[in-house]
C-alpha cells in the first residue's frame, strides 16, 4: 500500500489509514484506475495512467508528483507487495482539508494505491445480465473514472437480486452504453462486432485493445467488420453474440440479455477467440502493454 499522506509505502495494512477530512471521503472527490498484475507484470499500466490523469485534470485535482514518480511510485509498490498476480488500485484526491465543500482549504493532494492478490482463473462462462434501471450517469461523469460509483453498484446489486451478473445501461437516447464496470460489445448474425462508441461512456482500456485485436479477426477471416457507433437495444439483442470487456472480467459471453437468449444460448467463438488473445497479451504481449515489476 502507499500514501503520500502518511509519507511511503507499508505492508501494514493498520498502517494504511486514509483521514476523514480526506476530500475524497467526505465528498467524493477522487479519482482512480487499476492495472491487472500478471506473472509479475503489470498490464496496460501506461494506458490506465492515460486515463487516471485525464480523469484528475477533469475532476480538478493538481497530482502531487508528475507522471514519471506516479509511475514509479505505483511499480515500486507492487513490487514492496511481492504480488505476481492480481490488480493495483490507485487514487488521486484533492486531500485533506477543512470539511468544506471546496477543496480550496485541501493542504496536500493525495496519492493511495493498494495492491490486491487474486490467484482466481480468469471465469469465461456464459452469463445473464439485464437492463439496469438505475439511472445512467450524465456523460461529464461516466466518461471521467471517479470515485462516485454508487450508481455502478446499485446497478450490480440490482442485477444480482435478479439473478443476473450484471446490469446494462442505456444511454439518454436509449442506445446501448455500458456495464457497471466493463464495455460490452455485440456480433451481428453477418459477423461484424459492435461497440457503442465512448463519448457517453468510460473508455475502456481493455475495450480498445479488444478492438485492435478484433481488426486481427477481420483479417483472418473470422470477422467482416469492426464498428464502434450507437448500437440499439434491437440490435443488440438479436446478435449472434454479445460480452461484456474490462479489466475485471476481460472478455466474458453473455448468453442472456432479460428475457432475450443471446444466439443460440452458448458462448460464441468470437468471446472465445477476444479472449484468449487477451490472455496472450497480458502473459506475453510488448513492452507497450507489458511491464516487469523488478521484485
Ligand atoms: C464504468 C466502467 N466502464 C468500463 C470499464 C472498463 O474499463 P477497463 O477496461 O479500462 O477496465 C470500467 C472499468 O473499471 C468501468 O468502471
């Protein structure tokens, strides 16, 4: 764990204490990211960074150190943790301050990351997921990663009282949008992969190299096309296939949208094919992607 607020980085988790006064915990202001950890390696951490930034300078908040030490900061913290596999989660807020609801009395930017284990094997079993009826975040807010997810968990909590994975949201036109915390794409019955386009949504690190490695399907045949643009709820449900893509769950099948069976109710090739190349990726994809945390 780390924090430039209690001042480096422990393997205490007592020591790892975020103050009330946090800006961040008080009134949501914060952002944050992850990176998946595997086989010693962190996965699209330069991409996640991208983001995490973007996301600061669009919530207001001045990071404590540029890129270069977050960076370093965050690889030395996974490695201080030992972890060869699992996730980092990271944090910027405006800090601790005065409790108001300006963070003009904030003293100190804050910087938290945590590294977290998981041993678990990557789940590509079919799911069910269903039309969330939680109201989707205005898109200043979905497009930038902050810490104001109670829309995203009400969500998932709606659709597990439901038996479902996860709910899926429709935009304020009624396109299809996003998961709590993955993309979701679609296949077409002559074979061409959908995406909603990100400018309502989070732009998903793993959505777009899924969609690089989806331009490799179309040249090997398996694919006709790759299109990102407004997908409606018809097309959607009647695709030959539709997933959910991020860093939690990858690429995972969906083979029930509500009452809709997606294709003929199994996980599709194209999941399959995403996935697996996904999964390369992370255990043995470039240095753009790729970083050896030095242990
Ligand atoms: C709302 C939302 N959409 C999409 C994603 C997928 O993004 P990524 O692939 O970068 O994990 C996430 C990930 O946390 C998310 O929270």
């Amino acid at each position: 764990m780390y924090s430039n607020i209690s001042g480096g980085i422990t393997t205490e988790p007592s020591a790892m204490l975020i103050p009330m006064d946090d800006h961040m915990v008080h009134r949501g202001h914060g952002v944050f990211d992850t990176a998946a950890i595997m086989d010693g390696h962190l996965y699209e951490l330069e991409q996640h960074l991208d983001r995490f930034l973007r996301s600061a300078s669009l919530a207001k908040i001045n990071p404590p150190f540029d890129r270069e030490n977050i960076r370093r900061i965050l690889i030395q913290t996974v490695s201080a943790s030992k972890c060869k596999k699992g996730s980092l989660r990271y944090w910027l807020s405006a800090g601790p301050g005065d409790f108001q609801l300006s963070s003009t009395g904030c003293y100190q930017t804050a910087l938290y990351a945590i590294v977290i284990q998981d041993l678990s094997t990557f789940d590509s079993r079919g799911i069910k997921v269903v039309t969330s009826s939680v109201p989707i975040k205005p898109p200043e807010f979905a497009t930038m990663k902050n810490v104001n997810y109670l829309p995203n968990v009400l969500s998932k909590l709606e659709a597990e009282e439901n038996g479902a994975y996860a709910g899926i949201w429709l935009d304020g036109d009624g396109f299809v949008a996003e998961g709590p915390n993955m993309n979701v794409a679609f296949v077409t019955k002559d074979k061409e992969l959908l995406m909603p386009q990100f400018d309502k949504i989070l732009s998903g690190c793993t959505a777009k190299r899924v969609l690089m490695f989806a331009d490799g399907l179309v040249r090997e045949g398996k694919l006709r096309a790759v299109s990102v643009r407004n997908v409606t709820v018809e097309e959607g449900k009647k695709a030959d296939e539709m997933m959910l893509i991020g860093s939690g769950v990858l690429v995972r099948p969906v083979i029930q949208w509500d009452d809709q069976v997606i294709g003929d109710g199994k996980e599709g090739p194209v999941a399959h094919a995403l996935l697996n190349l996904i999964l390369e990726d992370m255990k043995s994809g470039p240095s753009t992607v790729r970083i050896r945390v030095p242990y």
